[in-house]
C-alpha cells in the first residue's frame, strides 16, 4: 500500500521529463493535429462572393439632419471657432435616459452653439438646424432659444446647413 501511495505522488518520468501520462495526451494532440491539418491541406478554398456596399436613401434635396448637421460642422471647424454640437436626438434605452438626465443632459438644447462672439455684435451664436423641408421645432426647444436670447444670444432656426451657414455670414463669420 505504502508503494502506491509513492508510485502514484511520485509518477516515473523519462529523461525528458514526460510521464507515460504526458505521453499519451501529446500522442493524442499530435494525431489530432495531423487528421485535421491534412484536411485542411487538401480542401478547395472556396471563395465568397464579395458584399454589396448598401449606399444611403437618396433623400435628394430635403437630406437627413445628420446629414446637415456634418455639412455645418466641417464649415464651423474650417472657420476655427469654439463650438459644440449636443447629440440630444439619438435613441437609448430608459436607464440610460435616467442616466444621462441624472448627469444634466436637458431636453432641448440647440444642436450648435458658438462661443466664439460674434464679429457684429460680440454674442454667443445658439442654431437649432432643421432637415430644409419638414422638420419643426419642439416646445422645449423653442424655450431653450427664447430664453439664450434674453441673455444676449444670438439665436436662430435654420432649414438645412446652408441656411445656418447663410445666417453665420451675416453675424460676420
């Protein structure tokens, strides 16, 4: 009994250091490896067919918001301005609404604001962008515009990026 107990705590190793156990698993990976990389080896690669890009809805001349949203923000970064866009109209789930309520995300807010003053007279510049055709302006925001211009605003709904651009190049930027 004492031998077992030994022979079993102790396995007997060859000079390599394997067990008969250690052995046989190594056998078993080798001759699975072997099968499986001839198969391999020897199989037709099959090529598929390549994927169709799926272009964007043709909206023709009344695009996306987004659309508009990404035409102003190239005009306002090549002009150098301080600004920002509050991405306020995506979709997310209810705890995450109460999450991001709860961090101060208010519902209305205008989609671009410039701090940079303006050139005419020295302002903060407040644009809520609309799609050019459709498209109207909520309570909430309407309040939020109202109310930045009774602090000095300049504040402004614009039909499509080149309404809001238009506007910006009257303020004299």
């Amino acid at each position: 009994m004492r031998f077992w107990i030994a022979w079993r705590a102790f396995p007997m190793v060859d000079e390599n250091g394997f067990s008969e156990r250690d052995k046989r698993i190594i056998g078993r990976y080798r001759r699975f490896h072997e099968k499986h990389d001839a198969k391999h080896e020897t199989a037709e690669v099959q090529s598929t067919p390549p994927r169709i890009k799926l272009s964007q809805k043709d909206y023709g001349d009344n695009p996306l918001e987004a659309t508009e949203q990404r035409k102003l923000a190239n005009y306002l970064d090549r002009l150098g301005v301080l600004w920002n866009h509050c991405p306020n109209e995506r979709k997310v789930s209810p705890i995450q609404g109460a999450r991001l309520k709860a961090a101060g995300v208010k519902s209305g807010v205008p989609d671009v604001k410039i701090y940079t003053p303006s050139p005419v007279n020295g302002a903060g510049t407040a644009i809520e962008l609309k799609r050019k055709k459709g498209g109207r302006v909520s309570e909430t925001q309407r309040a939020w515009l109202d109310r930045l211009k009774s602090y000095g605003w300049n504040t402004y709904v614009a039909r499509g990026a080149d309404d809001a651009i238009g506007y910006l190049q009257k303020l004299g930027f």
